[in-house]
C-alpha cells in the first residue's frame, strides 16, 4: 500500500499512462497480509454526496479511495461502511457503503418522520407482509411501539418491533442475531425481601412470578426458587379485550373495527389510561371520543341524534 501511494505521487501521469488502478494487495486487518476476496479491506466501496445520497464515485477498496485522497483513512471508510447508524455513515463530509449495498441512506436533513415507505416483515420467513407509507401508520395498523420500529430502522439492539422485522422500502437486508445480553449470570438473593431491596422490583409481583400466576416477569425480570429449573411461559391471554366499532358520529357510518380498547387508544394517539373510548361505549355521558362515535362490537346503538 505504501509502495502503490509512493508510485502514485512520483509518478502521476506514467501510471494513468499505462492504465494503472490503485488497488488493495495488503489487508489492513493485522491478522491478515494476503489478498482474501471476502475481507471487508478488499471490498469496493461507495461515496455518496449528502445531500442528494447519490453515488459521487466508486472505488475498488478503502485503500484505493485513500491513494486518490490522502485525507482518507481506509479503517474509518470500513467502520462507516459497516455501521449500522446513518450518522455514522458519515466520514469527510461524505456517506459511504460498501459496492453493490442496497442500505437506503437517508438525505442530510431527512428525518424518519417524514413519512418514508416501511415494509412490515415476517421475522422467520422474511416475507413481505405489508408497506406502510410512514411510521406512523404502520404502528397505528400494527399497534407497534413507535419508538421500537424506529429502533430497528436504525439497526440498533434487537430486530424486531411488535413482533416484526422492519425496514426502508427498497433495502433487502434481513434480521440480524440479537445482541449479547449482558449479566447472562442469574444473581441469587437470601430472601425475597433482599431481592426486592437490590433490584426496586414491587414485592407483590416478585411472589406471583414464584406462585408461577399470571406473567413471567416482574421488573423486567424472570423468577425462580434457587434449584428450581423451569423457564419462563407464555403470557396468558389477557382479559377484557372487547372489540370496539367506529363511527361517523354525522352519518353513523362505520369507519373501523379494532381488536380492543387499547388498540384504539393507541391508534388515535390517545394515553393507555384514557376513558372516553369506554365511556362513550357503556354511554356514560360523552357522546363522541376524539370526533367518533363509539360502540362494542355486536352491538347496534348509534349517535343518539339519529
């Protein structure tokens, strides 16, 4: 690489001459001095203008952009192509992928809530299950966490979201391996009360994990009588998910149907703990929750001005 550089300076026009491409014959890995096809070090490389995210120019390998452009170091250029975060794609006022890549870079100044297309796919077949035109849509036809999805956009921690994989329209990369945890060791506790004390779980919730009722989990943790061996079960299914209806509270037309109270909160953007939804329901004095009107399923009652 040093030799190629030298040549390359001393010898600008001989080399063009003879049609010479500045290419990669050392890895920069340190474990590694041959030529090796499938090394990140000898993979051709993109740059990308910013603000357009179009490719400015394509090089055959990280050292190859750093003979044209001294300024460029080959490690960052990998460590940008490899990084799973768009603002660590940024290395020298340029984005930078690896050649043949298919990650959509998002625009300088384009954020995720502008309304970007997201497709919603099957985590263990990798099919296409739907496209959704914005973030906010698809978490409010899935009931997904938006805070989760946009996390997998991102390619941070684990990859899914409400049980999905997602991602950009137009990529084709899967789900990765989730993270290693960290503390994999169970910690033992001398009593409960101990246990309770050290991790600020509620104490209720503790015993009803061990009394094995209802969830698994309390505090975001899984627990167990030392010498017991069972793992964790399913979360039983959950009561009171009545199906609630939408209406046109003008024309009582129906609109929509969802699977339960809290499904409609969130997908009127309401607060989990909101009343007006059931209330309008059981019709406790409100007339319309958020401009509808609203009913549980089976039943026929409409506006009362109707």
């Amino acid at each position: 690489l040093v030799s190629s550089y030298i040549l390359q300076k001393l010898y600008p026009e001989t080399l063009s001459n003879h049609g010479y491409v500045p290419l990669c014959n050392i890895s920069i890995s340190p474990d590694r001095v041959k030529f090796d096809q499938d090394d990140v070090s000898f993979r051709g490389v993109e740059a990308l203008e910013p603000t357009t995210a179009k490719v400015i120019k394509t090089y055959s390998s990280a050292s190859a952009a750093s003979l044209e452009s001294p300024r460029l170091l080959p490690s960052l250029i990998i460590d940008a192509c490899q990084s799973r975060r768009r603002d660590d794609r940024e290395y020298r006022g340029l984005y930078w992928r690896f050649q043949g890549s298919k990650d959509r870079i998002l625009r300088a100044g384009e954020g995720i809530k502008e309304g970007i297309s997201i497709e919603q796919v099957n985590f263990e077949t990798g099919n296409v299950i739907a496209v959704f035109p914005s973030i906010r849509q698809a978490c409010e036809k899935t009931g997904a966490c938006r805070c989760s999805v946009k996390r997998v956009l991102e390619r941070q921690g684990k990859a899914t979201a409400g049980g999905f994989f997602w991602r950009f329209q137009g990529e084709t990369h899967g789900p990765w391996p989730d993270p290693a945890r960290k503390n994999q060791n169970p910690a033992v506790f001398p009593s409960m009360r101990r246990a309770c004390e050290k991790t600020g779980t509620n104490r209720r919730s503790v015993k009803r994990v061990l009394e094995r009722r209802g969830k698994a989990a309390a505090g975001g943790f899984f627990w167990r009588f030392q010498g017991e061996t069972h793992g964790p079960w399913p979360d039983p299914a959950r009561k009171n998910q009545n199906p609630v209806e939408q209406l046109d509270f003008e024309t009582g037309d129906f609109l929509n149907s969802y699977a339960s109270l809290a499904e409609a909160k969130r997908a009127m953007g309401m607060r989990p703990n909101a009343g007006c939804i059931r209330d309008v329901c059981n019709g406790r004095g409100r007339a319309t929750a958020k401009g509808y009107f609203w009913r549980w399923k089976g039943s026929q009652r409409l506006p009362n001005h109707m």
